[in-house]
C-alpha cells in the first residue's frame, strides 16, 4: 500500500472510531473526482469531524478537521504521479435550507505540480441533504509557492451520525 493512502485511511478509522469524536460530532467522508490543468482528474477522498461551534438564526456554524486525499496520476505530462494527503482545519456555515461553505487551512504531504508546498487553504461550497452532500471544493496554497495549479474537486459525502 501507498503511505498516503494508509495515513488517510487510519485518520478516518481514528475518527469513526473514537468515542468522543463518534458521540459529540457529525463525522463525514466523501468520494469524488479532482481536476487540475488541462482537466487532468483523479480520485479523490475526504474525511472531516465538524463538532459544532455555534447556533445562528439560520443555521449552524461548525468545526472543520478533516483530510483529503489526491490520487497521483500517471498519464499525464505534469509532475502530478504522487499521491497527496492534505490535513486541514477550519470552519462551516450550514444555513438550514441546505447551502454549505467552509474555508480552512492545512498541511500537506506529498508533492506535486497542483499542490506544490504548505500552507494549503482548503475552500468548500456545496448543498446538503440531510446526511448526503455535494460540494465543490478546491486546495490551493495560493501563489505562495510555484508552481500553484491547485486541485479543484467535485465530491459527494455521507455523515455517518
């Protein structure tokens, strides 16, 4: 097995099954399709652990710690072969008519041409159902370092609780 995969699959095992993160917080994990230049896409995971911060009018703000995982690629003229895994925290606004944003920032480990060098900032836009959503998001370290592609990725999640 690859290192990254492994480390993001015992982060959200380490999340599923942790009493106190299980018992006090919506844990969700995601699956979908990322892309970066030239519309090259590969697999992509998610996990994140979002205790709740504070009741609005319309909604709830919440806690984002989360991972993510890219897939490296091989078919590709861009240094995009390894696997990357970037470990972030930040913040969501769930408004109760569905609507989703989150912004945070992160770490990463791996390298490529699309994520290239910490830190990352990690933004969400979506639509919830319930326990099903779909968010847009996108990692980038924003022209901090070169060469700054990003990694912009359509995913569909489950809240396990």
């Amino acid at each position: 097995m690859r290192p990254i995969p492994t480390l993001f699959i015992a982060a959200t095992l380490a999340l599923a099954t942790c009493p106190v993160a299980a018992q006090s917080a919506p844990i969700e994990i995601g699956a979908g399709a990322s892309a970066t230049r030239d519309n090259e896409t590969t697999l992509a995971l998610t996990a994140a652990w979002l205790p709740e911060w504070r009741r609005t009018e319309h909604g709830v703000l919440r806690w984002d710690v989360g991972a993510i995982y890219v897939r490296g690629r091989d078919d590709t003229r861009l240094n995009l072969d390894e696997d990357v895994g970037v470990f972030h925290g930040g913040a969501r606004y769930e408004r109760d008519n569905g609507f989703v944003a989150g912004f945070g920032a992160g770490v990463q480990v791996g390298r490529t041409d699309a994520l290239s060098g910490n830190p990352q900032f990690v933004s969400s836009i979506g639509w919830r159902w319930q326990r099903f959503s779909l968010m847009a998001r996108h990692i980038s370290n924003a022209s901090i370092k070169q060469p700054n592609d990003g990694e912009t990725m359509l995913v569909a999640t489950w809240r396990l609780r």
